[in-house]
C-alpha cells in the first residue's frame, strides 16, 4: 500500500505517526504544508512542493488544491492520510481524491468549530468526503459525530507514548539531581509543559501559582515551553516577582522531558481546549499525579483522588487553593495509579496497532483515485 502522509510541518507526534509508516511495512510518503528542513524516517520520502509558510487563507486555496491535485495524479497513492480538519484535510476533500482517512488534532473538533461558522463548515466538508476519520479523545468523536459523520467510520486511540523511555524509574533518577543542583530538594515543585498559547490556559496557572506561592513558601514551578503569549506570561510573572520560584526552561527536546517529569512532584495541564494530551500521557506513565482542568479530554484520563485531581476550567482562584492542598496529597499512591492507568491505556507499542487496522479499513478496494 502506498500511504501520503499530509501534516503542517513537524511535530513529536508526526515523528510519531511517520516512524510507524517507516515500520508498517508499506511505502510511505509525507508532504508537509509548511516546506521546511524536517527529520523524516528511512522508509518514508519526504514529497517537495511549494505550499505555503502561513495559516491557511481563502486565496490559497484555488492554487493549493490545483498543486495537490497534480502532485497526487503522479504519486498516486492509494490511501491519504491528512488533518488538521480545517486546512490539510479539507484540500484533500478539494481535490476529490479517495480514498481520504482524516485526523482530528483535538483543537479542531474541540474548539474551531465551535467558534467559526467557516470553520465548522470546512470540517463539515472535510468529514463528508473522508472515508474515515482517526481521532484521540471520545470527545472529539462525539463532535464528528454531531457535525454528521458516521460514529461506524471513526478510529479512536491514544496516540499514546514510549512506556520504557517514559517510566517513573528513570525519570526519578534524572529528576532528583535536577532538583539537587537547582536546590529545590525539600520542595513542592510543579511541572507545566503546555505551549504558551490562548488555548492552554497558561496564564491561568501562573495566576493560581502567584497566590498560592505568597501562602506556600515552598511552592516550585517548572515551566517549559514558549509561544505567541511570552509576554504577557513574562509579565504575570515579573508583577507576582516569583523569578525565584519559577524555572524557565524553554523548549525542550521531546526525549529529555523525562528529567523534567522526575524532578516534580505534580503535573499541572490547564488548558482550555485539548484532545487527549500526550503531556499528560508522558507524565502519568513517569508515575506523576496530575492536576487538571475539566475539560472533556482531561475527564478521559485524570479521575479525582485516582490518577489526579481536577479544577473547573478558568478558575485561578479554586486552582491556587488545590496547590496549597498538595502536601495532603497522597502523591505517591496516586502516581502508582497514573503508571498504571498509562499501561492500560496510553502504550503506543499497542496503540499504533490500531493505526495500521484504520489504515487497512480506509483503503478502497481499488487503488486512491478521484470521485
């Protein structure tokens, strides 16, 4: 079978998908929306074409889909796999070439379509020409499902995580002397890892962190990542003066998260919109407890008092009285029960199983053609 494989550009998650196209024994291919220098596994070839360097605009879609549509004629391949909703699986959808196996992001069925008219019928449009569709959360396949897609057609998984890699035995052996040099030993450290965008309601946990941190003396927080709110986040953090308190770690690679993960004692993810975060997975399969918001998503993986505790999405204040609850917490009992919650549920060695059975039920007895 000869898959495309259709992302915006580069991602832990694409790595993900693209090194089991490289291992699933078919003949891989990935085009990337935004051209760009990116890794791509042996075994997969890496399609060259113009593409674009900025979100989708209506004007670029005439020319995209006119550019697809010659570069698919000469792949010809017989199954593609493409998502976000809104942009990559809808100019697929434009081209009229099939079979089509879209995937949802999370934000797309979670949040664009609750917000844009355009929006939900760009996916609208997308779901009605995909012959299935690969989703993470059971959230976002009730969506799908509302918007009219076929509950029979949906793929839903865990895109899951490395077990061995992520696994509270190393991740506590690097954590504990991050924290010795860094001088928290003693401390009550948080992690947060979330993208520094509107969607994942950093600025909410900086808030909760602010008022908790002026009760609680021995309050730490982690805080990894970057993106487009850097200075209104900075700001939050220079007003409250807790640079003291705070770790700014920056972008980190995907594979030395584990230190970060087994130097706290608490994840924290308070987004506002989410699929089934792979953060969440990473930490919990360290054997880290987590607090988070509300969400749909988050209801899926994090059960009060079991695998974490739980705040109402938005809420500074009720998340600032959680954090001065963590020295009553049992962390260690349940932290087991993450790790066991992440065995069962988020193992991608078992999970990506799943993605070669929806690869096998999307193709169309003849070869990808147009309608």
């Amino acid at each position: 079978m000869r898959i495309l494989y259709f992302t915006r550009a580069d991602s832990v998650h694409d790595q993900r998908f693209l090194a089991a196209l490289a291992e699933s024994g078919h003949e891989g291919f990935v085009l990337r929306l935004r051209p760009g220098s990116y890794p791509t596994p042996e075994g997969v070839r890496s399609l060259e074409w113009g593409g674009i360097q900025t979100p989708l605009a209506e004007n670029d879609i005439p020319h995209l889909t006119r550019e697809l549509s010659d570069l698919l004629a000469q792949v010809q391949p017989d199954l593609v796999h493409a998502g976000p909703l809104q942009d990559l699986a809808f100019l697929i959808a434009r081209t009229g070439y099939t079979p089509l196996l879209s995937m949802s992001w999370g934000f797309d069925l979670m949040h664009d379509v609750q917000v844009s008219s355009d929006a939900s019928g760009k996916a609208r449009f997308a779901l009605g020409h995909s012959t299935r569709l690969i989703t993470d959360a059971y959230c976002s396949a009730a969506q799908a499902v509302r918007l009219g897609f076929g509950q029979e057609k949906i793929c839903i998984f865990p895109w899951g995580v490395d077990l061995a890699h992520f696994s509270p035995s190393v991740a506590r052996a690097r954590g504990t002397i991050w924290r010795e040099r860094q001088a928290w030993d003693g401390k009550r450290v948080l992690l947060c890892l979330r993208s520094w965008e509107l969607n994942y309601g950093v600025d909410v946990l900086l808030r909760a962190f602010a008022k908790a941190a002026k009760k609680d003396d021995d309050l730490r927080l982690i805080l990894l990542g970057d993106g487009s709110q850097r200075e209104h986040l900075l700001r939050i953090l220079q007003d409250a003066d807790l640079n003291d308190k705070v770790f700014l770690g920056g972008r980190v690679p995907n594979q030395d998260l584990i230190t970060y993960y087994g130097a706290a004692d608490l994840y924290v993810t308070p987004s506002h919109v989410d699929g089934s975060s792979v953060s969440l997975m990473e930490a919990m399969a360290c054997g880290l407890p987590s607090v988070a918001s509300d969400i749909p998503a988050n209801l899926e993986w994090v059960a009060e008092g079991q695998t974490g505790w739980l705040f109402p999405d938005g809420d500074s204040d009720a998340l600032a009285e959680l954090l001065l609850r963590v020295s009553s917490f049992n962390l260690g009992a349940v932290g087991r029960r993450a790790r066991e919650f992440a065995e069962r549920h988020a193992d991608w060695q078992q999970n990506k199983q799943q993605l070669f059975l929806c690869w096998e039920k999307a193709l169309n007895p003849s070869k990808g053609r147009y309608l």
